[in-house]
C-alpha cells in the first residue's frame, strides 16, 4: 500500500478546494499587542493583529502575568500528574472555587481545555448509565467540541435548526417522556456573532425535563457585570444546568471547565475519561487564569472599551460599505462568501498592508460563506482602524469583491 501517496491525494483534495491551511508564524509583543512580528521565510515584519480570540488583552494583562511569574517561582512549571496523583495544586482548587461563584453555581471543574470540556462532558453524561435512557438535543451551530461528544455518547442524538424554538419544541414533543434529556447549545456563536435567547431555550427545555447544557466559551470575561457570560447579562444564571467555558479566550491563558450542581461536577470528576487521564493544567497557567477571572469579576473597564471599540469598528466597516454580517456581538465578521478569494484577501491584507486576518473557510464554517472575522481589542487604536479600513478597501477594490452579502 501506498500510503504516502494516500496522504498526498488528501491534501492535494484540500488545495483544490482552496482551503488547505497556513500557519500564520506570529511572536505577539507583550505590553503592545496588537501589535506582532510575522515570521516569513527567513524573513521578519511587523504586523497588526486583527483575528485574535484574547478578546481584551488579559493575555499580556500585568495582572494576569504578575500572577504567573510568582506561580513558576513558587511551584516550578508542570503540574507533575493527573488530578487525582499529585496534579491538584492549591491554584487549582482555588480556580474552581472562583468559578462556581462567577456562575452561581454549587461547583467548577477544571479541563485542559474548552474542547475537551465539551468533548469529555457530553460524551460521558449520557453514556455511563447515569441517566439511564438519554435523547440529546443540539443546535446545529454547535462547535465541534460539542458534536464530537454528542457523537461518542451513546445517546439518541436530535439536532435542532439553529436558535429556532419552535423547531427544538417539536422535536422535545416527539421525544421519549420517559427518557432523560440534555439540549445543549451556545450563548455567542463564534463564527456569525449571533446570540441565543438563552432564558427562553432554558424555559423551554425545562417544561420538558431536560437539561440545559450552555457552551459560553466567546462570552465569558466579556458579558454580565462581573464577566460570567450571557446567562449572567440575562439574569437567567439559575436556569442554566452545566454552563461549560474556556479561560483562553477573554480570560487570555488557556483552560476550560464547566460549572454546575456539586453531584453532578462530582459525577463528571469521577467517570469522564478526559477529565481523569491527562496530565493536569500548570500552576502557572491555572496561576494567570485565576488572577484574570478575579480582576474581570471585579472590573468593567475593558468590558467597557471593548463595546466602545466594537462599536466603533462596525460604524466604520458600515460606512465604507464592506459587507458586514449581522451581529450583536463583538464578533465582526466581513463576508467573502468563496475560499480562493477569502484566503487571497488575507494574504493580500498580510503581505501587502502588515494586516493579519486569519480566512475562516470550510469546515469552520459553510461553503459558500467563507468570510474574514475580525476581532477588535480594548488596545485596537483608531488609527489601527483608519490602517484596518484602509486596507481592506484597496483589497476589495483590487480582487473585485462584492461589497454586498450574498447569503
Ligand atoms: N466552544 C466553542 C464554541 C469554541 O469556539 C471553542 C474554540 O474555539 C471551544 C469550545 C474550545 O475552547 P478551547 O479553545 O478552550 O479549547
């Protein structure tokens, strides 16, 4: 067997249909992000960047680094085992404290991840005859955390048209009385911006006995008064069973966890493999997380810069009449809605106008509406937008792209 020639046919199908991915080679410069260098063959260049998940900066936050710095001093750099053989450092337990009260909720457990959260949780819920016979309801945006768990679980799987209640109503009325029920979907969806009414879905779902499974991974940090994501902002905190969030978004470190009733934590800490297996987070991360959970919890100030430069953002994208998608949120995506031309675009921004805006092409999101996402930060200046706008409409411009949004 070939299988060199297996592994070439597969990627050759990828650079046809123009969504093979590059790496984009950044060094993000701590104290002056956004600014980064690109590294390019041998070559380095100073860059804008417009595409980062560090929502508000805590990523190079003094606060969050002062913490770090004194957690490798004090405690070295990995954790040196799993949770359960000597990987629960006292940062750790009290991570989980400041968690569960950011949500209102009995208990937090930590992953390495918001990935494996989603992945380890959903698969493992419905699976080890804890609730007995399960049907799981998903939105059919849900990240692909969240359809890998749904997927190894053994639980009748339902996928629900996206935020349409009246579809998920329908399917909760066709399903087993009897059996027991988890509908899990997000608050902010990453790609569109779009948010869920999450007190009316939880409403919903309860009426029918189920669960309610709330990913929050692009809201926590930035919504609700002390950062605890949309559930928080909609005063529907309460209503939400398992509310599952990463730290590596706006909390700028890395991690995930949920935060949910104590047995059912406790459940989770004591069946879910990817919870029990792996090498726990380092001190120094868990360290950074918590200090940039606290000061999120206590201060509003980047919160607030941040909607002011979102807003900013999509004024100026409107005005110059680039094809901003709809969205509430902070998320500001520009349509391209072809992967040659999305990933031309970027590469056009990059080279040509030191911008760097990662394609967001298929299977992120649907063909057909392959789009560049821009992320704008509480340290993005006016002047980075008049340089962002700029140069996206020399782009627009020179690779004749429609200025409306086709869907
Ligand atoms: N959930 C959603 C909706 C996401 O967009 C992501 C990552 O982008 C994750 C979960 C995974 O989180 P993490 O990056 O912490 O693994």
């Amino acid at each position: 067997m070939d299988y060199e020639k297996k592994f070439q046919n597969a990627l050759e199908q990828l650079h046809r249909e123009g969504r093979y991915r590059v790496f984009t080679d950044i060094v993000r410069h701590k104290g002056d992000f956004p600014a980064a260098t690109f590294h390019d063959d041998g070559m380095t260049r100073p860059v804008t960047v417009w595409c980062s998940n560090d929502y508000l900066g805590m990523g190079q936050d003094s606060v969050v680094l002062d913490a770090m710095h004194e957690a490798l001093e004090t405690a070295g750099a990995g954790a040196g085992g799993t949770r359960n053989i000597s990987g629960t450092t006292h940062y750790h337990v009290e991570l989980e404290h400041e968690l569960a009260d950011l949500h209102n909720k009995q208990a937090a457990l930590l992953f390495t991840s918001g990935y494996v959260a989603n992945q380890a949780v959903l698969s493992v819920l419905p699976k080890m005859g804890i609730l007995g016979r399960c049907e799981i309801f998903s939105d059919e945006n849900n990240h692909a955390s969240m359809i890998e768990g749904i997927r190894h679980s053994s639980a009748l799987k339902h996928i629900w048209r996206h935020n349409d209640m009246d579809h998920l109503e329908s399917l909760l009325k066709a399903s087993d009385p009897d059996a027991a029920k988890i509908v899990a979907f997000e608050s902010v969806y990453s790609m569109d911006g779009d948010i869920a009414p999450v007190g009316d879905i939880c409403r919903l779902a309860h009426r029918y006995g189920a669960l309610t499974y709330l990913d929050e991974v692009h809201a926590v940090g930035l919504y609700g008064h002390r950062g605890g994501g949309i559930a928080e902002r909609d005063g529907v905190l309460e209503q939400v069973d398992i509310i599952e969030g990463t730290l590596a978004k706006a909390y700028g470190v890395m991690g995930g966890y949920i935060a949910a009733s104590e047995r059912l934590v406790d459940v989770i800490r004591s069946y879910a493999p990817g919870f029990i297996f792996t090498t726990s987070l380092a001190p120094v991360l868990v360290a950074g997380a918590l200090a940039s959970v606290r000061h999120l919890k206590q201060s509003s100030r980047k919160r607030t810069q941040h909607t002011e430069r979102v807003r900013r953002l999509k004024y100026l994208l409107e005005t110059e009449s680039l094809p901003l998608m709809d969205s509430p949120s902070h998320i500001v995506p520009l349509w391209v809605g072809n992967p040659v031309a999305c990933k031309q675009a970027s590469d056009d921004l990059l080279r040509e106008h030191a911008v760097y805006v990662q394609p967001i092409n298929y299977p992120t999101v649907p063909r057909g509406t392959e789009r560049l996402r821009l992320t704008p930060n509480p340290n993005h200046t006016d002047q980075h937008m008049d340089q962002l706008v700029h140069a996206l409409k020399s782009v627009w411009r020179h690779r004749r792209l429609d200025r409306r949004r086709v869907a």
